[in-house]
C-alpha cells in the first residue's frame, strides 16, 4: 500500500454532476495509484479535513476523481473551487476492496454518495471479472443520482432505484439486491452507502462468502489516532473497535456487528 502523503493537488477540472453534487478532477500521479475504497482528506477551512473516497482512479493520466453531495460549510466550499486551483489533501488513506474474484458473479451496490467508490472498483477490475457484473444504484430522487451512465457506458446490467419513483424502480438497493442474490449464490458483493442501507445489504447478503462493505462514518483525525470514526468488530476474542479510517473504510460484511 502507498504511504499517505500532503499533496498539492492542481483541480483539472469541477463539473456539477446532479443537484448539489460535484465531480471534481484532481491532477496527481501519487493519488492516482490508489485502490478503490480508499480515500482522501482534504483541507478545508476550518481545523478538519474532509474525507472523500475516489470516483475514478486514472494511473495512465496521473488523474482522480472526487465526488461529493454539498452537505455543510466543508463541502460548500470545495465546490466553489475553480479548475486551476489547488486543493490539499492527504491521501491515500484507509484500506480499500480487495481485487474481486474472477470466477464469481459481481454486484455493485451504491447508495447515494456510497455509488463513487464502487464505481471507481468496477473501472479498475471490470477486465478481472470474466462473470457477469450488475450494479444496483440508489438515490432518494432521480436528480440525485449520479454516475448512472458512467455505469451504463460500462456495463449493460444495471438496475436503479430512487425512494420516490422518480427513476428507476421504486424502493431502494434491496429489492434488486435480494434479486441478484436468490439467482447468484456464489456471487460476490461491493457495497458503499448509508450505514442503514449496509447493515441491511450484509442483512440480505447472509451466507454470500465475498461481500465488501465501504463505510462513511464521521471522522477527526482520518489517520487512526482520535478514534472518532470507530465500529464494533468480531475479533479473535470477542467484540472490538476498530477504526473505519485506519482499519477501513472497506470491511469483510462478516467482521462488522451492527
Ligand atoms: C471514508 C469516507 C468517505 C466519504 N466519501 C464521500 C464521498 O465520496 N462523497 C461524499 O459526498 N461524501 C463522502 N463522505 C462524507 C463526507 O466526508 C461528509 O459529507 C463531509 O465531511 C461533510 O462535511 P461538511 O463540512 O460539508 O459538513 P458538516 O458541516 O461537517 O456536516 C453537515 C451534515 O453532514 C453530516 N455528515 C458529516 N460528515 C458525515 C459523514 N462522514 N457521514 C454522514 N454524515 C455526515 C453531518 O452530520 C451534518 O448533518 C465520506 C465520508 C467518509 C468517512
Ligand atoms: S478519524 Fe481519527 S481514528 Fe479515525
């Protein structure tokens, strides 16, 4: 794994992707070796960093994506950013999804701002998979989803919910998911969302050998030290903590006690 560095990270571009979401393109050969899942911390003003996991990994290009939804003052100010400007982050942090299983049926499910991440593992192992792939996204409302055709200019399966019926199938992620597992019992599963939408994705997902789950806990330090971000664990011994930024944010479903 790449030690985490501070890098001054020169934005190539922001493109405003859905309501309240931007995609920003990051210029930086040391990021762009990362693995999906990780993620990078970024200053803002104000004393903490935010974390935001990559959209997309190009070690060709030395580029990366970020994509995030405006939720408070941080974010605000990240999409304000114009291209050219520079932006400091520390990264890459974390542990991220493990290559996947090139024999297994493989579904990526995405929550909201969870999609990203696994879309940035389905860029990076899609030629690894010689199974069929299938994506499960959901977003409360149609104009809250992103990276749909991303997805779709990759694969052909890919099934979308929103809450309201805006787009897609009425509902959320389980419905499909439920669906996809019943006919793929030894399929393999990336999922990344609201911790509500993961305890029930490892829920549905019971007795599936490879299902990776991203968490999006709140963090301090994002470097394992304040123990802000920490989960409750199976351990050898009985349950423990351990740090979604240090530990995670990628775990085995199987690890976690919800
Ligand atoms: C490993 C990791 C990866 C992440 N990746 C992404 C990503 O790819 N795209 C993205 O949009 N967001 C992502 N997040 C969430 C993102 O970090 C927060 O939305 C951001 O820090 C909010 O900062 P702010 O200053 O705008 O809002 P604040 O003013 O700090 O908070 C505004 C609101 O957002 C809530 N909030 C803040 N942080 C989180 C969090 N971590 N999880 C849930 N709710 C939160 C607060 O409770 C509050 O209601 C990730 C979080 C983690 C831990
Ligand atoms: S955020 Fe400080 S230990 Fe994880």
């Amino acid at each position: 794994m790449i030690r985490p560095l501070i890098i001054k990270a020169t934005i190539h571009s922001i493109t405003a992707v859905a309501t309240g979401h931007f995609e920003v393109r990051l210029d930086s050969r040391e990021l762009a070796a990362a693995i999906p899942g990780q993620f990078v911390h970024v200053r803002t003003p104000g004393t903490l960093r935010r974390p935001i996991s990559f959209s997309r990994l190009d070690r060709a290009q030395g580029r990366v994506g970020i994509l995030w939804q405006v939720v408070g003052a941080g974010t605000r100010w990240l999409s304000e950013q114009p291209a050219g400007s520079q932006l400091d982050v520390l990264g890459p942090l974390g542990h991220g999804f493990p290559a996947p299983q090139a024999d297994r049926p493989w579904c990526l499910v995405g929550g909201g701002v969870g999609i990203p991440p696994v879309f940035a593992a389905l860029e990076a192992w899609q030629d690894v998979v010689q199974a069929p792939i299938t994506a499960v996204l959901g977003a409360r409302r149609e104009d809250l989803l992103t990276m749909g055709d991303d997805f779709r200019d990759r694969i052909d399966d890919v099934r979308i919910t929103t809450d309201d019926g805006s787009r897609g199938g009425r509902g959320t992620v389980l419905g499909p998911l439920a669906h996809w597992r019943a006919q793929n019992p030894n399929g393999q599963v990336y999922a990344c969302g609201p911790t509500a939408m993961l305890a029930q994705v490892a829920q549905v997902c019971q007795g599936v050998e490879h299902v990776y789950l991203a968490l999006e806990q709140r963090m301090g330090c994002g470097m394992g030290a304040c123990l802000a971000c920490v989960v409750l664990a199976q351990g050898k011994h009985g349950p423990e903590w351990r740090r979604v930024c240090h530990d995670g944010p990628v775990f085995a479903a199987e690890e976690l006690i919800w």
